[in-house]
C-alpha cells in the first residue's frame, strides 16, 4: 500500500468523472429530485395526531439507499471499462499495488459520494423539513457509508460482467433484493423467516436499520454503532474479495 | 531429427555486428505456452541483448504477443524459465523497470493526454516535468490538454507509447507500435526507438511488416509458435539470398517446411544448413 499512488489513482478517477459533466450532475441531483417524487407521493396522506409523516420514515431510508445504487452503477461500469480497455492489464504490469488502485477508487467515489449526501441529506431537511430525533451527520455518514459498499460490490461484481450490458444485470440481481428486504417495504420483523434470515446477511439491511436507530433516538445508540461496524466490515470484504479479481497473470 | 552438427539448431546468440555476443537483457529457455488444447508456443529459447533493438516478427497468429506478454510476466506460461533484467519474469522488483505498450492501446480515453501520462507516471515516482518531457519526446506537447479519445489513431497510439516512456523502462516491450501509422510517423518512431536504444535501453518490438526488420539489431522469426531463427537482418537477406526482407523470410519459412514435412514438432532445425533451402 502506498499513499502516493493511491492518491493519484483517486485524483485520476475524479478526473475522468470531471470529464463527465452531465454524469456529475446526475449524481448529485437525481437523489434530490427522487426525494422530492417521494415527498409528493406521500403529500396528501392524513396523519393522526402525533403521527410522524411517512416520508420521515421512507425518505430517511432514501438517503441511504440512493448512493448505495448510484455508486454501485458507477462504479462497476467504471471498473469494467478499465477492465476491457487494457488499462487494468497496463497498471497492474506496474509498481501500483492492488490495494492503492481499488482504495482509490474507493476514496474518489467517497468523495463523490459525500458531496451526493449533502446535497440529498440538506434537501431533505431543509426543504422537505424532514424531522428526525437524531443529528444529520450520522445520515450524512450512513449515506456515505451505502455509497461506499456501493464501490466495494461495483468492484466486485464488474468482475463478472465482461460488457456494460452484464454490468448493469448486476444491479437487479444484486441491488434490488437488497432495497425489498431492507425493511423499507416491510419491517424486517414482519417478514417470514426464510425472508428474515436472508435480509439479516444482507448489508444494505444494517445501514437502514442504522438510520431507523438515527431516527428514533437522539444520541447514538450501540445498535447504531453495531450496525456501522457490520457495513464497515462488508465494506472491507468486498474490497478484499475484489482485489482477488485483479490477477496479474492471465491465461 | 539426427544432429548433423554440435552447433544448436540455430545459434542463440550470433556472434555478428549487432552486438549480440554482449550482455543479455532477457532469456528465454524452453517456453512452452498453451492455451486450452492448442499450443500458443512451443518451446521457445532465445536471448534479448542488452540495449538493442530486438524486433519480433512473423505473422498474425505466430504468437508474438504471447510471447511478449511473457516476458512482461502476465501471461501463464505452462514450462520453462524467462529470466528478464536477472529475474523470473513478471519478479515485482521488475515492474519499475520493464514498460509494456500493447496492440491497442491501453490509456484513459476520457482523460487529457498529459492526465494519462501523469497518472501512469506517478505510478513509477515520476512527476510533472517528467510527464512533460516524455509528451515533447513523442511529439504531442501541443496536444497536452486534448482528450485522449479526441485524438487520431496514430496520436492515440503515441499517448499509450508515453504512458510507457514515462516510466524510464530498461526493458521496453512494444507490440505492433507502427500499425496504422503514416510513413514519416512510422520513421520518426523508429528514430526514436534507434535513439532509446543507443540511450541504453533495451527494446522489444513486434512487427508483421518485414520491411520494418531492417531498423532491428536482431530478429526473432516466429512461425506457429514456434521460432524459426534468431539472426541479423543482415544474416536473414545473406540466408534468403534477397535485399527483401519479405521475401527472404518466405523462403526461410518454405525451407522450415521442407525440412520438416508434416506434424513438425520443433521448428528450432529450420534453415541452418545451406542443403535446407529448397523452395525458391
């Protein structure tokens, strides 16, 4: 591992995204505009008293989810093209480190990835005036911690996909269960207990369970940490499990 | 095959002008590469000397770029050694110092020429300036800021040979780096590599095009995965009796197969008598 060259391949990453102006700007207002649809989607509910609105509860969870989505596409599109451009075989022919190229791309996307939360998590609170117990940083830090595991399974995945076309596949096969059994459709309790057992493996499940534990108490609770620890450590596993994808020697 | 002579099939390293008898960059003993059930070489043993020009020619299909992957050590190789700078190829310390530009070229379309060579160049430790430097040296210095998929193809190809140059290889491993290019880019390029060399360093170029061989120290005919010669330009039109480059290697090619009808397992027996030469 070598900060320099992660660093580069970080600073070389933001840079092709900033060649890419439009996918820029799709990153960082499509979450804001999809909060918005969810707002109105939820506008004429009648609340009894003291109830707290649905959009308090699903919006929050869209914070976490969004970037969990969005990075995942980037980044397992941007992997896949280093892969079949000769560009991964080049580096790899290099000093670079396995860990300096996949950490960097895990620190741009980051990057990117915060500036998406602000954005999404300041749209929800101050224009959709959502009203939780707990502070927004620990949203803003969840959403950037779905956007990271987002990265760490793009990675992963892209090295099963061999055109742009697999890559995106992988999204509903990957994503997809994971937005159903989260607990945004249906409280994960409520769930029967094949359905249970296989959201609990599933880490998008802990991130929303962390923003539900956000909502509900003002100070962080150990579930709360519990559950950034579980994200952090999938996180950690994908990156390893990726960096098995990278071989330096081909057939 | 009885042998005639003491003398290997062909001599490894001819003692001839180009230098050859010198110090040796890259060796290779008993290569034998396969992939699924077919043989992409088959026990391939040649030396590389030591800050010269190697050209690598035969065609499509020979395995040339098999083989120049293996020295750059990606490519599985199923028996044999090749030892590259005194280490097994594909060694870690190796990375520092042995550049690999492949057929297509393999840079960042979507970065700006002097982006591309910056980051394959920060890589190997080397910064700006040096970025610089490699982009005046391949002649796209006014290019700098362009985008490298904006780029013509024999551009394009040059920001992928700088992403190689930048690293200051002692090896430089190039796979077809004149397809497609005009004659005066084509002139200039070898010029360059004529001068990269008499810096010191050592390069590999493959080549389909015979008339390229000229501008190589020393030849590797490769036919079939196999390698029918290792010899001098020079030696190549004395052998093939012609000024044409092309032409002598047909000719050493019909000789190979003449000598060797059929299912010629070992290619190594081709054309080093003069009793060989049977097609005109």
């Amino acid at each position: 591992m070598n900060g320099t060259m992660m660093w580069a391949t970080s600073v070389r990453v933001l840079r092709q995204l900033k060649g890419d102006p439009r996918s820029i700007a799709m990153i960082l207002v499509v979450p804001a505009v999809l909060l918005a649809l969810v707002y109105w989607l939820y506008q004429n509910e009648t609340l009894a008293p003291g109830q707290p609105r649905t959009f308090d509860r699903v919006g929050l969870m869209m914070l976490g989810i969004f970037p969990f989505v969005v990075m995942f596409l980037v980044t397992s599109i941007t992997m896949l093209r280093e892969r079949t451009s000769g560009t991964l075989e080049r580096l790899l022919t290099t000093p670079i480190h396995k860990a300096d190229l996949l950490f960097g791309y895990a620190v741009a996307f980051s990057i990117m990835a915060a500036a998406q939360a602000l954005v999404a998590t300041g749209t929800a609170y101050w224009v959709f005036g959502l009203e939780i117990a707990g502070n927004a940083g620990w949203v803003v830090l969840i959403s950037v911690l779905t956007a990271v595991l987002g990265v760490a399974l793009g990675l992963l995945c892209s090295a099963f996909a061999t055109t742009e076309f697999q890559a995106v596949q992988f999204m509903p096969v990957v994503v997809i269960p994971q937005i159903l059994l989260c607990g945004l459709f249906v409280s994960r309790d409520q769930m029967n207990g094949v359905l249970e057992a296989v959201s609990n493996v599933l880490p998008l499940s802990y991130a929303v369970d962390g923003l539900q534990e956000v909502a509900a108490h003002a100070d962080p609770t150990s579930a709360l940490v519990a559950d950034l620890v579980v994200v952090a450590a999938f996180v950690v596993a994908g990156l390893l499990f990726s960096s098995l994808t990278l071989r330096r020697q081909t057939a | 095959m009885s042998h005639r002579a003491a003398a290997p099939p062909f001599a490894p390293v001819p003692a001839d002008p180009s230098g050859a008898s010198g110090p040796v960059s890259v060796s290779v003993d008993g290569l034998r590469v396969r992939r699924g059930k077919s043989t992409v070489l088959a026990n391939i043993t040649a030396s590389i000397p030591d800050g010269r020009i190697t050209g690598l020619l035969g065609p499509s299909g020979s395995g040339k770029t098999t083989l120049m992957r293996a020295l750059v050590g990606v490519q599985k190789i199923t028996a044999g050694t090749v030892t590259v700078l005194g280490r097994p190829a594909g060694d870690p310390r190796n990375r520092h110092d042995v550049g690999y530009v492949t057929q297509a070229p393999s840079v960042y379309r979507d970065l700006s020429v002097l982006d591309n060579v910056r980051y394959f160049g920060a890589v190997h430790g080397a910064g700006r300036e040096d970025a610089q430097a490699v982009l005046a040296a391949v002649g796209l210095a006014e290019l700098a800021k362009r985008k490298a998929a904006d780029l013509s193809g024999g551009q394009f190809s040059r920001v992928s040979l700088a992403c190689a140059l930048v690293g200051k290889p002692k090896l430089l491993v190039l796979d077809e780096p004149t397809v497609g290019l005009d004659p005066v880019l084509r002139a200039d390029l070898w010029q360059q590599f004529r001068d990269m060399a008499s810096e010191g360093t050592t390069l590999v170029i493959s080549s389909h095009v015979m008339e390229e061989a000229g501008h190589c120290d020393t030849l590797l005919l490769l036919r079939d995965g196999m390698l029918l010669e290792q010899l001098t330009p020079a030696q190549l039109r004395e052998r093939g009796e012609t000024d044409d480059l092309e032409l002598a290697f047909l000719r050493m090619i019909r000789a190979a197969e003449a000598e060797s009808p059929g299912n010629g397992t070992q290619a190594n027996g081709a054309g080093a008598g003069p009793g060989g030469r049977a097609a005109s």
